[in-house]
C-alpha cells in the first residue's frame, strides 16, 4: 500500500493516506515489539511467581487450621475452641458436607 500511494501522488491527497507516516508506524512497531512481548512474559511469570507464594502460605495456613482444630478438641483449650469458632465464621466453613439422599433407579 505505500508504494502504491507514495507512487500516485493523486491517491495520497484523496485518501490523505501519508506514506512516511505509515512507514514510520511500521518502524516503531518493529522496534517496540519485542518490549510489548518481553514485558508480556514477566507479566506471566511474575503472576505466577505471587500464585505460588500465595498457594504455599495458604496451605500452610489450612495446615495450622487443622491443627488448631485438634488441639481445639481437647477440653482443656478452652481459649482455642472459641478462636477456632471465630476462624471457622470467617473462612465461611460450614462444617462437611451431607451427602445428598440418593434416589431409588
């Protein structure tokens, strides 16, 4: 197309299509390019890299959760069965699930 329009100068003052201009559009996405992909990929890795540490500290913290709940059982942990109610509120925890009632075939 910019030969065309560069070639016939009529084209380019009815189109107002500028040849230089497309031309410098052409370099600048050349050059620039290669940025918008690397900056692509440390987007995914670093992404990645703050999942990982999140799930770690998660299943850490679900680790200590369990464990809380055992010592919680014991009668003498009376300050941890009511932190353990508290955490249970505010992880949305429920308790297990019931198994639905099947129904007859």
């Amino acid at each position: 197309m910019i030969s065309v329009v560069d070639d016939l100068e009529v084209l380019q003052r009815m189109s107002g299509f500028d040849p230089e201009e497309a031309q410098a559009a052409l370099q600048f996405e050349a050059a620039f390019r290669s940025v918008v992909d690397q900056m692509a990929v440390l987007q995914t890795n670093l992404t990645y890299t703050i999942e990982a540490q999140i799930a770690v500290v998660a299943g850490k913290a679900l680790r200590a959760y369990a464990i809380i709940k055992g010592l919680a059982r014991d009668g003498r942990n009376r300050d941890l069965a009511i932190r353990i109610r508290r955490l249970k509120t505010a992880l949305g925890r429920k308790g297990p699930r019931k198994k639905k009632p099947r129904t007859p075939a």
